[in-house]
C-alpha cells in the first residue's frame, strides 16, 4: 500500500534545489504527487506529496532527506501523511479572493480570520509587497478559497466589504 510524505525544503536560492530534492525522490523509488515550489526573498521553498510503494522505498526516502537536510544552506523535513490526503473539508477551490492597496501589519491575519469563522477553507494564498508609483510600499494578496455550499455568497461579499472598509484595503471575489 502506498505511504504518502510531504517534503519541505528551504534553501538560499541556488540553481539545483529542485534537481537535488526530485533526484532523491526518484532514486529512493518514490514518486512526485503534487509539489508548490517558489522564490521567497532570496530563499527557495519547496513542498512536495511523495507517494512510496513499499517499506524500502520510504526508508530509501527517509535517509535521502536526512542526507540533503545536512547539507550547507538546506532545511529538509519529511512529514508522514497519517491517513492519505483525503479531507473533511473541500478542496476544490470556487472562489478568488484578491486584496490590494497600501502595506500594513495585519491584513493576512484578519483575512483568514474571516475565513475561518465561516468554515472557508484556503486552498492557495500568496502575498507580495512592490514600491507603488507614490514610493509607499503595496500590499497584494490573491487567495483562492473553498467556500461551502452552506454560505451564502452575497453574506459573505458584505462580510468582505466590511473588512475592506475597516483595513482600508479594496478587497474583490470572484466566483471560479
């Protein structure tokens, strides 16, 4: 029966880190599932669900990453998946959330916090803060989310404006 891992790996932004990371998966006789790999300031980060076949294959696996996680400027861990991947919650997202405007402390936090309290699930979210043509730095957020039937889209367009009105951000969704 196949074992799931997830791999988290952290490294100074070098060419090779994928390379290193795919050659002891593929070496230790496991395989690439479903993988977010990104540039980070000047750090790359990578997660990655690993299936492995038998017990060989996840002890090949499990050395592989204690060997890469001793290497200079690289961070691996592995996680064992307990139960498979399948979810309570769903995982399909239907809805974007985006949020733009001026850079301040908070707006993640409060953001997913009104997600939460209605049982929203986040499938994807990424940040990024630019220098705006005023020279202020510019926040951006885009989140794709897993709404449940259960909420009412137009609630929770209010909810969202509400929080716009008080971050002062300018927040849109839209269905996907």
């Amino acid at each position: 029966m196949n074992q799931e891992y997830i791999i988290s790996a952290v490294g100074k932004n070098v060419p090779g880190i994928v390379a290193k990371v795919s050659r002891a998966v593929y070496e230790s006789g496991c395989n690439f599932e479903d993988s977010r790999m990104n540039l980070l300031g000047n750090h790359f980060a990578l997660m990655v669900l690993i299936t492995a076949a038998d017990e060989k294959a996840q002890q090949a696996l499990s050395d592989a990453c204690e060997r890469l996680d001793q290497e200079p400027d690289l961070n691996v861990i592995l996680f064992e998946v307990e139960g498979g991947c399948k979810s309570e919650f769903a995982t399909e997202a239907n809805y974007e959330i985006r949020v733009k405007g001026i850079d301040r402390m908070g707006i993640v936090y409060r953001t997913s916090q009104l997600l939460a309290s209605r049982n929203i699930n986040i499938m994807e979210l990424e940040t990024r803060v630019e220098t705006g043509k005023s020279g202020k730095p510019m926040f951006t957020m885009r989140t794709s989310v897993a709404v449940p039937r259960e909420v009412d889209g137009e609630s929770l367009r209010k909810d969202l404006k509400f929080l716009a009105e008080e971050i002062p951000e300018t927040i849109s969704l839209t269905r996907i």
